[in-house]
C-alpha cells in the first residue's frame, strides 16, 4: 500500500487494533530502537512486560515512556485514538476544532 496518499479508512485498516497502532507509534518515534529520556541511550532498553509502551534502560536502570514528552503523556486515550486525532488534524485543509475533533473520535469536548 501507498503512504502517499493515506485515506482514514487505510490509515483504520493499517492499524486495526491497538497493538499494531502502539508498533506503529513506536516506530515513528523511535526508528533505532527505544531511546531513554535519562541517559540518552539508544537501544539498549526492554520493554517492561505488563506495561504498555513502558520501558527499562539497561544502562541507568531507569524507566521510559514512549508516550513521555508527547501531548500523549498524561493521557489515558488508546494510542489509536490518538493517531486517528493527528490524521484528522493533519488532513484537515483549514483546521479542525476541538468539538469537531471530539464530535469525530466519539469523545467529550473536555477529553
């Protein structure tokens, strides 16, 4: 398929559910592999099993979030909302706002 030209229904038929939209999150943030926000090295994490996009760098022992410095951090929204609002916005010629963006992904105005 095309990148090119990224319809919402091939955007929702690349990322069906919400593990393929958090690899596909995952890849576009860090395409060499998790990079930690303490140390700054790259690679050398793993993910922490049971936590979403959670994870532990080898060399500092700290933790890291893939969401961490993004206006997704203190968000609980799935990560395919998420992509789905930033497609919207980013094909949307003249803006969208906030009621409209809500009223579109089936969510409150305050959300």
């Amino acid at each position: 398929m095309a990148h090119d030209h990224l319809t919402l229904q091939s955007l929702l038929e690349l990322v069906p559910d919400e593990e393929h939209a958090e690899a596909l999150f995952l890849s576009a943030r860090w395409p060499d592999g998790p990079v930690c926000r303490w140390c700054g090295s790259v690679g050398n994490a793993r993910r922490l099993p049971g936590r979403k996009m959670l994870f532990h760098c080898r060399d500092c022992g700290r933790a890291t979030s893939a969401r961490a410095g993004t206006p997704m951090a203190a968000s609980h929204l799935p990560v395919r909302t998420w992509l789905t609002a930033m497609f919207l916005m980013a094909c949307s010629s003249q803006g969208i706002s906030a009621r409209q963006l809500g009223f579109r992904l089936g969510l409150q105005y305050r959300t």
